[in-house]
C-alpha cells in the first residue's frame, strides 16, 4: 500500500521538502499565499493548490489520493497566535484571525481520515484551550497520538529553537523518533562557512538570495567592534544605544551580536537579516546574515530557489 502526503499551510515548501529528502512521496500542497506557489513548486515538483484551508473540505482532499493510498495529512497551522511575545497579554488577547486554524485541521482530520497525522508549533501552543480541543479530536477519532517539545539541534538544525511536535496514527502506537544528532556537534560554520564572502548591501553575482542588507555608517562601527558571541557591552561607549544605558534594556544583550562559527545560532525569525533585531550579525564579515544563509540555518538546501524569475 503506497503512502502519499499532502501538507496544508505548505507556504514555500519547507516541510514537504523534508518529506521529500526522507524518502515521501508528498502530492500536493496547500496554502492561501500565491506569493509561495513558485518557491514550492520549482523545487519540490508538486502542485500547489491556492485555497483557504476554511474553504477546503475532505472531499477536496480525498479526491488527490489514489484509491490505495495510505493516507498521510500533515498541517502546520500558522503559529503568530502562540507566541511568545503574544501570549504575553494572556491567551484571550492572543487570539486573530489565524487562531482558530488548528480547529479547521481538525476538522479536515475528521472528513478525510487520514492513517497518519503530524503538526508542529511554537511550544507555547500546548497551553491553550484550542490545541486540547484538537487532541480531543484526534483521540475522539481513534488516534493514537505522541507528543513534546524538541530541541532543534537534537536534529541537525543549527538554532537555538524549540519546537512543539505531535504525531498521530490509527494503525497502533506511534512516537516521535529519539534525537538523531549529538547537540554539541552542530555548528554554524558547518551550515554558512563556505559560501562566498560578501560586503553589506553587496549581492553574490552568483547567486542572488546570497544577498545581506545594507548598513548604516553607525552600525557599520558597531559590527566591527562586535565579537563573535559578544554583546554591544564590547562597544566604545559612543556606540552603545540610549535605550541599552537605561536599565530597561540591560537584558536585551544578544541585539547586535554575532554569531559564532564553533556554536549553535539564534532562531531564526523573520527579521534575521536585520542586525540589530538579535545575533545575526556575521561571526567574521562586518554585515548581518545573507539571506541564503538565513535559508541553510533554516536547513533548506543550497540552492532552494525562492526567486520567481518572471
């Protein structure tokens, strides 16, 4: 019996391009963002189909798997609702329009029936009401279900990120597989090392995601007495912001850092080619990251195109 996947929130393909390398066959994606459907598409060779997940039912789904097909759906709803940084005002305030976008997984889960499940999030996702009504679907459902938060680098992602990762299946038992990295092995420099040097606001001819933002003169100064791991602490005092004297920002010492080559990086967000939002400063060019840089710490392959040449 063969299994196929289709993934919902696919967004430029980064999961289904993981199932791909492990040796899935993944036949279709979903997602609402027409801006991705190139990214997904050029490099993955699977159709992208453009439609609200509210929108979709399980007939829509059921009609892509052949009549055989070991069904496998896999959804990573959107996780800007669980942040961190939101759940701050308390998870009534959290709430926008993307909340309730698990719930609209589940119900998928429950028109297709699919023998095996997966989601993942930001760690902060298992507190909410919303995710226990999703695991009561499953279990309602039949599912045997497993699952916890991972430390990236425990896998091979040179992040400091956790994430929160379930699993689900009808056919018996399922786990989430044990770490297949030693953590203390996974650098930076294995992942960025190699790639061609490049100036600030300077693009590889080569390749053109291989591109860092340009900086002002003043933050040109304080990336070159940055240190690899070091803080703006390093700094002359002339350099150091306002709001970093006022005791207020005394803890926010990893903005304008660098990275190390020998340790793990930062997570990556979506500001990471900023050098002043976090340590994404460059362990030795005087520039933030790259963006191909921000796309390998991320594990996508070299040379995953996420330019539409048109």
């Amino acid at each position: 019996m063969p299994a196929q996947i289709i993934d919902l929130f696919c967004g430029i393909g980064g999961l289904t391009r993981g199932l791909i390398n492990a040796g899935f066959n993944v036949i279709a994606g979903f997602d609402i963002d027409p801006t991705c459907q190139y990214s997904y598409e050029h490099n993955n060779d699977v159709d992208y189909n453009i439609k609200n997940v509210r929108n979709l039912t399980g007939a829509d789904i059921n009609e892509l798997y052949d009549d055989n097909a070991l069904k496998i759906l896999v959804g990573c709803a959107p996780c800007q609702p669980f942040s961190q940084m939101r759940f701050k005002l308390g998870e009534e305030n959290a709430k926008d329009e993307k909340y309730n976008l698990l719930l609209e997984y589940g119900r998928l889960i429950q028109e297709v029936h699919p023998a095996i499940v997966s989601m993942e999030n930001v760690p902060q996702i298992q507190e909410t009401n919303i995710f226990i009504e999703f695991l009561n679907i499953l279990q309602e459902n039949g599912y045997e279900v497993d699952y916890r938060i991972i430390y990236c680098p425990d896998y091979g992602i040179p992040q400091t990120r956790r994430r929160f990762v379930l699993v689900g299946s009808t056919l018996g038992p399922i786990n989430i597989i044990e770490p297949t990295h030693n953590r203390n092995d996974i650098h930076v420099g294995d992942f960025i090392r190699d790639l061609p040097r490049i100036d600030a606001g300077e693009v590889d001819p080569n390749d053109a995601l291989h591109r860092s933002a340009a900086l002002s003169t003043r933050n040109l100064e304080r990336i070159r007495h940055s240190v690899p791991g070091g803080t703006w602490r390093d700094w002359p005092e002339e350099l150091i912001c306002e709001c970093h004297k006022r005791p207020s920002g005394q803890t926010y010492s990893s903005v304008y850092g660098r990275m190390t080559w020998e340790q793990i990086g930062p997570t990556i967000t979506t500001q990471f080619y900023n050098y002043g939002t976090g340590r994404y400063g460059h362990p030795e060019q005087d520039r933030a990251l790259s963006l191909r840089e921000g796309a390998l710490l991320q594990t996508f392959p070299n040379g995953y195109d996420f330019i539409d040449p048109i």
